[in-house]
C-alpha cells in the first residue's frame, strides 16, 4: 500500500531568498512571496505544517501598483475611539510606509490563523537595497521567471 508523504516540522529543511520589488506589480509580487512562504513551491507541501522558506524584500518603496492604484485603493484603520476611522491611500502608503504595504498584501493572502502568524513571521521587508539578514547567505531569486 502507498501512501500520501506527510512533512513533519523537524524535517523541513528551510532556504532565505531575496527578492528585489523593483517595478514589480504589488499582487504579483505578493502571490510569488505568499507561495514561497507557504512551501507550495516544493514537492514537500503538507497544508498544516510550516513548510515554507524564509523571505527577504528590498526596495520596497518602488513596488509599482498599476492603473490608478496609488490614488483609488483605499486602506482603512480603525483607532477604537467613536469616529476614529482613519483612511490612506496606497500611494500614500507606499511612500510613507512601504515596508506595511507589502506585509498587508502578503498577510491576506496566507492562512488566518496561528499556522499564518507563523508562516509570516519569516518575512523580511525592507525599503531600501540594504538588509540586515547578510550572515543567513540569502540566495538571489529573480521573481520575474515565477510570475
């Protein structure tokens, strides 16, 4: 009888890759980087273990968003107070805080839940061309093949 190969978290043998977000679409970029999280890009996947590799963005700050993205998508805050609804759009966003518009994107694409929050925490998101994460011997992946 054959059956179905299940990952155990011990086994899960994890790689860093950088992506550079240079003129990269934001929801092509935060598919590729959601999948490559998720483990889906490797014959291991198992749905319910972590099984996923670690992430490094640079250059967020000039992810492109098409169309008229950067003055119509609009993201809402809530500060708990009457009234509070706080709005910005994803131009804005983008130029304050980019690092947070790329980790809100990523984020709604992965699982809700405590195998999510996990599989987040492996994302790096920088703004600029610099990382901090040299001494992990990221590997250089070209996201313009994956999409």
């Amino acid at each position: 009888m054959r059956t179905t190969y299940m990952a155990k978290p011990g086994e899960v043998d994890r790689k860093w890759y950088v992506i550079d977000a240079t003129d990269v679409p934001l929801g092509r970029l935060a598919s590729t980087v959601a999948s490559i999280l998720r483990g889906k890009n490797k014959p291991t996947f198992t749905p319910n273990v972590d099984t996923g590799d670690n992430v490094i963005i640079i250059n967020a700050s000039k992810v492109a968003l098409t169309g008229r993205k950067d003055k119509r998508k609009i993201y809402y805050h809530h500060s708990r107070f009457i009234g509070g609804l706080k709005q910005r759009t994803a131009g804005e966003l983008r130029d304050d805080k980019p690092e947070k518009l790329i980790e809100t994107s990523v984020k709604g694409m992965l699982p809700h839940g405590t195998l999510g929050h996990e599989i987040f925490l492996k994302l790096h998101v920088y703004a600029g061309p610099e990382h901090e994460n040299q001494a992990q011997k990221p590997e250089k992946l070209d996201i313009t093949n994956l999409i």
